[in-house]
C-alpha cells in the first residue's frame, strides 16, 4: 500500500467531517494512526478525530487518545477502527468524552440514496418549540436508537430531538420528530 493510498477509515472520517458539516484544521499522520483536528461550527469547539487500523481496540488506545486530547485541550473526540471495541474501552470511552464509531459505520455518504430521507438535529429553540406545539415531553415522541446510522452519522446522542425531512408523492414534503434514546 503506497503512502497516498487512504485507508477505510480514513475515508469513513472525511464522510464523517461532510455530514456533520465540520471544518478541517490540521491532518497528520503519526505511526499508522491518522488524527484530524477539526471544528465544529455549530457548537464552537475542537474535535480530535483518530483514524486506527487495528483489528481490536482496548483501554490502551482509548487511553491513549485521552491523553492527547488532555494535552491538546480538547473535550471530544471520534475513535475510528477497523475493528472492535473491548467493552472496558467503551466504558472508558464513555468517561472519557470519546465517540466510538462501528466498523459497521458506511463508508458513502447514505444520505444521497433516495431512500434516506434527510435528518437534522433540532437546536433547544426549536425544540423547545416543537414539544409547545405538539403539547408532549420529549419521552412522549416517536423514539429512535442511538445505534442508527443516520444518527450516528449526524452526531445525535440520547435526549436528542431529530427532524426527518421526507419527499411525499402526495403531500409534497412529509416531516417526523424522533425522540433519540440509547
């Protein structure tokens, strides 16, 4: 494999960049890792991406990563790998602000098939909104997983409220609030 040759999860990173809408500031590849730092515009904050071949991912990397980020400064960040995860390094994971994504996660952008209907996070206004004129508590909408694809790949985590925008033959534009839950 040559140097310029990106690998699965390199790619699985720059979908992820598109369509969460976030803005490279540095790449760079150290060992066989790749990490990108990027910015969110939305939320104001830096992200570290890391982008690791390894076949099983534990506490160690997980650990690793943390460490980085703690010297970096920087409060979140997404662990790419090819592989599994242990479940210690998903509970560490979890502690550690750092999203864990499948190896299951598509490496196309799955919101250009035109059967995936287009989904947005709902900012507190609207959804604070949305629950006024629906009369409802959040728990009380339509629920969603957190493990589902299109909510993995917007960013969404558990509380959140998503609005799926979809095409209608006879209603023109159909649009359904989702309640994300664990």
């Amino acid at each position: 494999m040559s140097e310029e040759e990106e690998t699965l999860e390199e790619r699985k990173a720059k979908i992820l960049i598109k369509l969460r809408g976030y803005k490279t500031i540095k790449r760079e590849k150290v060992k066989n890792v790749v990490s990108y730092l990027v910015e969110s515009p939305s939320e104001k904050r830096k992200i570290l991406i890391w982008c690791v071949p390894d076949e099983t991912i534990g506490i160690q990397a997980v650990s690793r990563m943390a460490k980085t980020m703690k010297e970096a400064e920087i409060e979140y960040g997404i662990l790419i790998a090819s592989g599994r995860y242990t479940n210690a390094a998903k509970q560490t994971a979890k502690k550690k602000h750092i999203e864990l994504l499948p190896k299951t996660f598509p490496v196309f952008d799955i919101f250009e098939h035109v059967l995936v209907p287009k989904h947005e996070i709902l900012t507190p206004e609207e959804r604070e909104k949305v629950l006024a004129q629906y009369r409802v508590k959040p728990y009380q909408l339509p629920q969603i997983k957190a493990s589902d694809p299109a909510v993995k790949a917007i960013g969404a985590k558990p509380g959140d409220i998503i609005r799926i925008i979809r095409r209608s033959p006879t209603a023109g534009e159909h649009i359904a609030y989702r309640y994300v839950v664990e």
